[in-house]
C-alpha cells in the first residue's frame, strides 16, 4: 500500500477510534481526522492519475513545463501538494465529481 493511502487509511481508523470513545472532547479528533483521510483519498486518486516520469505532477503545488522528445510535458516540482482549492480545481478539470 503506498503512502498516502496508508495515511488515509490510518487517519480514518483514528477517526472511527475516535468516535468510539466516551471522551466528548475526542469529537473535534474525529471530524479532523476524518476529513484528512477524505483529502488523502483524493491526493492518491490524482496521483494514480499523474503520467510516469511527471514527479506526480496532479499533486504537486507547482507545476512547470518541460521540453521532451514528445514535446511539452508538466512535471511537478518541490514537496509542497495542493490543498483543498485545488484538489476542487483539478477534480473539475480531469471531470470527477465529488459531492462536497
């Protein structure tokens, strides 16, 4: 299992643990992690989705033109990944429809 689906996975099971407990502080707990484990489901979905060799360009914050044989591609550069905003955004561009 890769990374970010494991994350998500993990966030989740907090979340259910969360919700299992008798301590009605752990009720914020549950929501945060919850909805982690939605956005991390979504950056794996748009990373499956990322060409080969594009550094997994769909999650990347910055994304920049580079010249191949084929001609331009758009690889992504740094650590940084996008945030909800975009998550919407790309979602809407590739034409998969989530329910927010």
């Amino acid at each position: 299992m890769d990374t970010l689906r494991s994350n998500a996975v993990s966030s989740m099971q907090i979340a259910i643990e969360d919700f299992q407990s008798k301590d009605p502080r752990r009720a914020l707990s549950t929501v945060r992690n919850m909805v982690a484990g939605v956005l991390l489901l979504f950056k794996e979905k748009l990373r499956q989705l990322s060409p080969p060799g594009s550094d997994e360009v769909l999650i990347k914050k910055i994304v920049l033109p580079k010249e191949t044989s084929n001609g331009i591609a758009f690889v992504g550069k740094g650590g940084k990944t996008v945030d909800v905003a975009e998550i919407k955004a790309r979602f809407v561009s590739l034409g998969i429809a989530v329910d927010w």
